[in-house]
C-alpha cells in the first residue's frame, strides 16, 4: 500500500521548490551571461568596423579594409538580432523573479515545518497551509515563461548531472534546521 504521511508530502514539495528556484536562478544566469557576451561581441565588432573604415579611408590596403569593414558590420548586426530576437536581458529577469518568488515559497514550506515541529499549528491547519502553498506554487508555474521549456530540461539536466537534480533525504536536510532534521528524518 502506498503510504504518503503529510511530512513526507511537505519535505517532497519542499525539495521540489529547492531545485526548480535553483534551476530558475541558473537559468537567469545564463541568460544574463550570454547577454554580456553579444554585447561585448557587438562592441568589439563595431570597434573593427570603425578600424577598417578608418584604414580604408586612408587609402592602404585597397579594398581588402573595405571588405573587412563590411564583413565585420554584417557580423555586428547578426550578433545584434541574434541578441534582440531572444530577448536575452527580458527572459533572465523573468527567470530571476521566478526564482525570488520560489525563494520566498521555499521558506514559507520552511517555515510551515518548523511550525509543525514545535507544535505551534494543528494538522489541519498544516494541511490548510500546505494547500495555499500549493495554489500560490501553481500560480508562479503559469507566469513562468513558456517558451523556456528547452532551456529549463538543459539546466534541470546539467543539475541532475552535478548531483543537484533529485534530493534525497540528506539533501533536504541541509536546507533544514537540525531541529527538523532530526524529528522528520
């Protein structure tokens, strides 16, 4: 028979919202990161632009500074559409606020077990917070940003592979106080 006891429903969530804010945070990093990058690869190929343009209206070189002036500008636009078409800079503070919010969830399940811990609320008024976590986890879901899906099984993925994917016991008990380690494990 299947036996699901109310902490293990909460640890279970818990451990669910722990990974999906860390991959909502990785993947706002990434966005970021590859934001730098065209940016910077935009500036160093208008730089060379400007550099070939320059050498090409002095006169040296022929028309090789004006072939390299114009293959650099049709590589700086392409990084320039490459970098407005994903939409590098929106989609990572959509990430970066999916993640806060898991974050602040993530703490209010913390909170919600140290609260059964020490007695302080009832099974069911446990079991009511555990419902409105719920509803408010669904919530952050659907706001999140759908044309992600890809990018979020790669980074839920590369987790998986650094042993951060799946927590188990133990690693859910880091996230804990000793306090609720020892009582729920």
């Amino acid at each position: 028979m299947f036996e699901l006891t109310l902490l293990d429903h909460l640890r279970l969530t818990y451990s669910q919202v722990v990974v999906r804010h860390r991959t909502h945070l990785q993947m706002a990093g990434w966005r970021a990161r590859w934001s730098r990058i065209l940016r910077a690869a935009e500036a160093l190929l208008m730089a060379g632009v400007a550099a070939a343009s320059g050498a090409a209206l002095s006169g040296r070189g022929g028309h090789v500074f004006e072939i390299i002036s114009v293959v650099l500008a049709i590589l700086a636009l392409a990084a320039l559409l490459v970098h407005l078409s994903l939409d590098l800079d929106g989609t990572a503070k959509v990430h970066a606020a999916c993640a806060s919010r898991l974050w602040h969830l993530r703490e209010r399940y913390r909170a919600l077990l140290s609260d059964l811990s020490d007695g302080a609320i009832d099974l069911a008024a446990a079991r009511r917070g555990r419902d409105a976590l719920m509803l408010e986890l669904h919530a952050i879901y659907v706001e999140a940003p759908p044309e992600d899906y890809k990018i979020y099984q790669a980074a839920a993925r590369a987790l998986l592979s650094a042993g951060e994917g799946e927590l188990g016991e133990e690693e859910i008990d880091a996230f804990l106080a000793k306090s609720l380690q020892a009582r729920f494990s």
